[in-house]
C-alpha cells in the first residue's frame, strides 16, 4: 500500500504512512514538525510541517507527508547560490573528512562530491593531485563550481550510471541525507559507483543525539523544510549491511563552535521552546524583533537553531 502524501482542508490526513525505506507499518509517531517559512535560504509562503516518525526496522526518521520530489527540485534549481557558501576551516565535517582522504591517499583519487555547492571542499580540502568531481543541481553553485575547477557530472546521483567511465575512488556527501527521499537508496547508489576498496564519508544530522531526542519534532533540524530524512548511528549499521558496505569509522560533532555564554543561550533558548512554543515565540515577535534579520517575518514563527549542540556525525564507509 503506498502512502497518501497530502493534506485534507489544510490540516494532515489521518493516514498512517509505512516506512519510506524498508516499507515497515510498525513505524513510531514522534510528533508534530513546525510549518516553515523558508525553503533553502529563501522566504516562501507557510510550508507545512508534517509528522516526523521513526522506523525501529531501518531505523530511519522521516518527515510525513512531503513535497513531491519535482517540486523540491525545483525549489532547489530557484534557490540563491549563496545558501550553502562556507568558508573551509568553519566546517567541521570538511576538516575531518579532509583527514580521512589524507590518511588513505597513496595515488591520484577520483574524488566525487555530491552536493558540491560552489566547489569550496573540493578546492580546499582535496590536494590538486587528485581528480575532482562535483554533482550539484543549483545552477548559480554548479556554474560556481565548474569556474573553481571542479568537473561537474550531473544535478542529482541518478544522472550517474555505474560503468568503467563511471568508478570513484572516494564520494563525500556533506549536508546531502537529511535532503533526499530515501537515504539507504542513496548510498546503494553511491555504493555502486565506487570501485573496490572505496570509501563513502557522509555528514549530517544525528536523529539519536540528547538535543535532537529531548527537543523531538520540534527540533530546529527537523523544522527546515528541506530536511526530509534523519538517520543515526544505528540507522548507518542497518544500512551498511544491506547494502554491502563496512562501516569504518565515525565522529560526532557541532555544526559550529561557540563559547559557554552561547552554547548556554541556546540551550535555555530550546528549552523554553520546548515548554511553551507559542510563548516563546511571541516573546521574540514583541520583544527581540529588532535584533532580528530582514528575515524577521519568517523566523519569528519557528523554533530556534542549536548549532552549538553535538548533534551530527560524519561516517566512513569502505566498500
């Protein structure tokens, strides 16, 4: 039986969705996902929030009921390039996977990275010895990536097909799972374009760390709309015995360092979100409005960022 994606009047359908991935029925209701109001960086009209639900077969948690995945697509081919620009030493997912490559790279690799953005791993982070590939579907970052000097190979995994033209030595995917409908199809198809002894280092949101289980759905990870799909450490070993993979090695980590009295901001911030939403809301709409950006009509509504907490994790697979 497929899933109903959709909306009745306005509000969810009562209908319970099977598992994304594996298809399983016995799936767990984790709550209610905030409506959102941006998409990639840009402002847009109120986007429904959804249920998000966990799988205790896959292990995987899932935003229900979705966007259509052209009309995600879409939303993100219009989204300004600037969204996903970093620079190198503030990410800690590049830092450690730049170490990893570092650690194993003998030879000249054929390095792939799905969702290059503008290239600034690939340049930054991968020695100009190896071959550098990038897969991005924003026009404005893959044309920003080509004129850095990575080859761009297609929008989506699925423009690759496997074959001898077709072989990685290493694929990175920073930021890309939580965005894709079904994260175990991904790395099966990025299994299949790497060759023997390739390895496959992922980075994204951690579904079972303390912040992300004590916040729930309300979570400020699962409250972007182009978040879709949340795994953990325990999804990953699933995973890569389905898919013929070994799991090598993992770290967990903060998508950005703070200090005490910001790592304590937010904190008490979530916290207070998570007692009462609608108060803490409307405390920042009256009172904090000022301090705010532009943005300020479409941030007031949701719930606020932890970025200090260690809530993602990157892994390494070898095939």
């Amino acid at each position: 039986m497929k899933n109903r994606e959709e909306f009745v009047g306005g509000r969810l359908s009562n209908t319970t969705p099977s598992c994304i991935s594996c298809g399983s029925r016995q799936i767990r209701f984790v709550g209610l996902i905030p409506d959102a109001h941006l998409f990639a960086g840009a402002p847009r009209h109120p986007l429904p929030g959804g249920q998000l639900w966990q799988c205790p077969e896959c292990r995987l948690g899932f935003r229900y009921p979705r966007m259509a995945k052209a009309q995600m697509n879409g939303l993100y081919s219009e989204a300004p390039g600037t969204a996903w620009r970093y620079r190198f030493d503030d990410r800690p997912d590049w830092l450690i996977a730049r170490r990893w490559i570092s650690e194993v790279a003998v030879r000249s690799l054929d390095i792939l990275d799905v969702g290059c953005a503008d290239g600034r791993f690939l340049i930054d982070g991968v020695d100009a010895h190896h071959r550098r590939y990038g897969i991005e579907i924003n026009p404005i970052s893959s044309t920003a990536a080509s004129f850095a000097g990575v080859k761009v190979v297609g929008k989506t995994l699925e423009d690759l097909a496997a074959g001898p033209d077709r072989q990685f030595d290493v694929i990175t995917a920073f930021d890309v799972l939580e965005h894709v409908f079904d994260p175990r199809d991904f790395v099966l198809q990025a299994t299949r374009l790497l060759r023997e002894g390739g390895r496959l280092i992922v980075a994204t949101g951690d579904l079972s760390a303390a912040t992300f289980r004590f916040m729930g759905a309300a979570y400020w990870y699962a409250s972007i709309a182009e978040h879709i799909s949340f795994i953990s450490m325990d999804w990953c070993e699933a995973a890569s015995r389905v898919v013929g993979l070994r799991l090598a090695r993992h770290e967990r980590f903060a998508h950005q360092s703070g200090k005490f009295f910001t790592k304590l901001r937010q904190t008490v911030a979530n916290a207070f979100y998570r007692v009462s939403p609608s108060t803490y809301s409307l405390l920042r709409q009256n009172f904090f409005r000022a301090k705010l950006t532009h943005n300020a009509d479409h941030i007031d509504a949701g719930p606020p960022s932890w970025m200090t907490a260690q809530d993602h994790i990157i892994v390494e697979f070898i095939r």
